[in-house]
C-alpha cells in the first residue's frame, strides 16, 4: 500500500492507494480541492460538511453526464455547449442554496 497525502479545503488528509494509484488519487483531491474552492463562504464550516458540499457538487455533475449520455444514445442530439450551460447553472444554484 501507498499513502498519498491530499490538501483539501486547507486541510491534509492521508489516503491509502494501491502502488501506482498514486497520481490518479492527487488529481481526484484537487479535483474536489478545486470544487470546494469555487464555493463562497465555507470558511467556518465543519470538514464533514465542507468535504458533502463537495461530494454533492460532484454527485450532481455525474448525475448530469450520465442524463446527457442517456439522451444523446436516445438520440436527443442535444448539444455540449448548451448541456455544459445548464449544468453551470445548476450548479451556480446548488452553491447559492449552500451559501445560506
């Protein structure tokens, strides 16, 4: 086993990974890093909660891709730019609803 330390919301976490794992799991924690970071207002909040506002974002985005494979193998046809539009808006109102 390897350990990888990842940095997520300013804080460190130890995270075991199979030999070879290890630059596939920096990149998924700066990934949620990188969510955690776009959202307003965390500051002052409890690492579970900080560490769910993340999960949800993330949960919402595969929520999305999978809906928009579904309706492109439908042939629904829709296109990536406006797929990729509504889901910045969904996201911009999944943060706003955080933020209070």
């Amino acid at each position: 086993m390897s350990n990888v330390t990842l940095t997520i919301g300013g804080r460190e976490h130890i995270v075991s990974c199979d030999p070879g794992e290890e630059a596939h799991i920096e990149e998924l924690g700066r990934t949620i890093d990188a969510k955690l970071s776009a959202l307003p207002n965390l500051a002052g909040q409890s690492e579970t909660r900080t560490l769910l506002f993340a999960a949800l974002l993330l949960a919402d985005e595969v929520h999305e891709l999978r809906a928009g494979s579904r309706a492109a193998a439908q042939g629904a046809g829709a296109d990536t730019a406006d797929a990729l539009d509504a889901l910045a808006e969904r996201l911009e109102a999944l943060a706003e609803r955080l933020e209070t």
